[in-house]
C-alpha cells in the first residue's frame, strides 16, 4: 500500500474519479461499494449527502452524485441496482463484459422493471409516464432477502421470465408486466384499457396474457374477468382480421368465411373461421385462452377435428401468434392442404350455414 498518498480531503470530489467503461448514468447512480472501490469511505460518502450537500441516498447503499431531483432513468437505475444487490453475494449490477453488446448498457443479472414502469418503456401509450409514479415495481427471484422501499417496490417470481430490453433497460415480457401491473389496480376502465392496448399494438398474444393473469391468481376479480372477456372478443377479431389478409395478400381462393357445418338432417359439427366446400379444407382459429377449463376445450377441439377428419374433411389449426409471427408459412399450409385435396377421397356431404 502506497502511504504518500495524500490524505481524503475534508470534503471528497463532487463525484468519485471517472471510470471509463461505466455509462453516463452509472456515474450518477453509484453504490457504497463502489465508491469505497475508488477510494470514498461510507461516512464520507454520508457526509456528502447531508442537507444541501451534494449528493443524496436514493435507496439503501445506493447514492445519486447531483443534488435536486433524480431523472426517470436514475430512479430506474436506482431502484435496478438497489435490487440487484445482494448481502451474501458481490453486487450483480456489473460493468457489461468485452463484446458483449453496447459497452455502456450495466448488465443487472436477475432482476428486471416490471408492472406499469415496464409497459411505458415497452411503449404502450396508456400506461402512465415514469415521472408519475411513486413506485418502481422490479422484478426479483422469491429468495432474494430484499425489502421494498422508498420507489422500489419489489415483486418476487418463482421463476423470473427472460428479461427483454427496453431503452437499455431490463425488462418482463409484457405479459408478465401487465400481471403485475394489474395486481395493484381496481379502476376496471384502466385495466381494460392496458390490455386492449396491449394486444392491439401487437405488444403480445391474448393467451399469453390470460396465462399470467391466471398465474397470479386475478382472474377471480370481477374487473379483470371482464377486462379479459373483452380482450379475446378483441383479440378473435384481430385473428380473424388477419385470417382474411392472408388469404388475400398469399392468393388464396376465397373460402366462405365463419360458417357452421352439419350433416343432412344430423347433427350439428362446429363453427370453422374459413371452409373451402369444393376441397373440404377447414381452417380453425385456436383463439383458446388458457383458464382452467384448458383441458376440457382442448378435446372439445380435438374431438370437432377427428370427426370432421372421418368425414374426409382437412382441418388447419392456426394460431393468433403464428398468423401474426409467420402468415406465409400458415398460407403454404392451407395451400398445400387445398392442392393435396384432388389426391384425397371425396369428402361426405355436408350442410355448410352461415355462423
């Protein structure tokens, strides 16, 4: 150790020397242990942050170096690093190592925004902006010891999702953040609004939605039942918008579109979205939500299909996330199916009504 150094002046730098790979924000939004790293010792760093002083402690072991208020991506910083801490283990919010992506992003292992900070940074426009809330919901693992406080309010998951990133940010799936931003809300407008929102903007799929809403035990609030009601109303009509681009934009002929079919003077063989009598193909749109009755409607579907396949009749499922993710694939499908129906039996006559 190097005893010329010359002593800690009485009031320490406004800020601890630069450090080189750390971002913009990161100089700002700093810990104890890394000030005591570049040589700022806690009481030093307490002393700064007296009244008037220059600093100030955003959180526990978390120092914002400036006076006045913290910006939306301090408190984001803050609150990420706060969580990321861990008393037994050394802090998880590291410098990104070599080639590893954008040399200025921290890396935050384990610990992600989530609830309504993460669908503003996911940019779903009815959730409110960052500056007007109190709290910052982050996502952290069940055992993490870790208490919320000042604008970090923690939320624990048995399994953490994979963070996406958002404006630099780790953040839940949207799915995920709507769940947990649902489970702090009672205005039934509000929670329609964000998840309508959620699905029109193309954010995600209806289901995956219902699953973590079902996972987090709402769907037993009457407001999130409606909201969820509405949502697959609004979600099958998305599906079924596409449905009718696909067929159009892939030059597809024209089935009949929603129709029932039954047998002459029998029963009654389900709705189908789309049909083509002359090749008896079908397509089926598995709007599905996954609630407990999952199991149950599955080999309702399962049974429609094999009945309509003993009668001669091909049956494409599709789903909302593949008609969105990959239409040309589905449209091969179909089309495959309607070329392949010349080498087939000819199908049993059926009654086809309009739905």
């Amino acid at each position: 150790m190097n005893h010329h150094n010359t002593p800690l002046p009485q009031v320490p730098p406004a800020s601890p020397r630069p450090v080189r790979h750390l971002s913009e924000v990161q100089r700002r939004v700093t810990t104890t242990g890394r000030l005591r790293a570049q040589g700022v010792a806690p009481a030093d760093a307490d002393e700064q942050c007296r009244p008037g002083g220059p600093w100030q402690q955003l959180l526990p072991g978390v120092y914002l170096l400036h006076p006045g208020p913290p910006t939306s991506e301090e408190r984001l910083h803050a609150v990420l690093t706060y969580a990321g801490r861990d008393t037994a283990t050394p802090p998880p919010a590291v410098p990104v190592q070599p080639g590893s992506g954008d040399p200025h992003r921290p890396v935050y292992r384990d610990v992600m925004i989530t609830g309504l900070a993460a669908l503003n940074l996911h940019g779903i426009a009815s959730a409110p902006p960052l500056t007007s809330l109190e709290h910052i919901d982050v996502l952290v693992p069940r055992l993490r010891r870790l208490r919320s406080t000042g604008c970090a309010h923690v939320v624990r998951a048995t399994v953490l999702p994979a963070a996406e990133h958002a404006t630099g940010v780790p953040v839940a799936p949207v799915p995920r953040a709507l769940a947990d931003a649902v489970a702090g809300l009672t205005d039934a407008t509000v929670v329609r609004r964000l998840l309508t929102e959620a699905v029109r903007g193309g954010h995600c799929e209806p289901a995956a939605v219902v699953r973590e809403l079902s996972n987090a035990k709402l769907l037993g609030r009457p407001h999130v039942v409606d909201a969820v009601d509405s949502l697959l109303a609004e979600g099958r009509a998305i599906a079924e918008q596409r449905l009718y681009t696909m067929v159009r934009e892939y030059g597809l002929p024209d089935p009949v579109w929603n129709v029932d079919l039954r047998l002459p003077g029998g029963p009654h063989l389900g709705g189908l979205d789309a049909y083509w009598p002359e090749q008896a193909v079908a397509v089926e749109l598995d709007t599905r939500a996954p609630r407990q009755d999952e199991d149950a409607l599955w080999s309702e579907y399962a049974r429609k299909r094999e009945h309509l396949e003993r009668l001669g009749i091909t049956v494409v499922h599709i789903t909302p996330k593949k008609l969105r993710d990959t239409m040309e694939q589905q449209a091969a499908v179909v089309r495959t199916a309607l070329m392949a129906s010349g080498d087939r039996d000819p199908a049993a006559y059926v009654v086809v009504l309009p739905r």
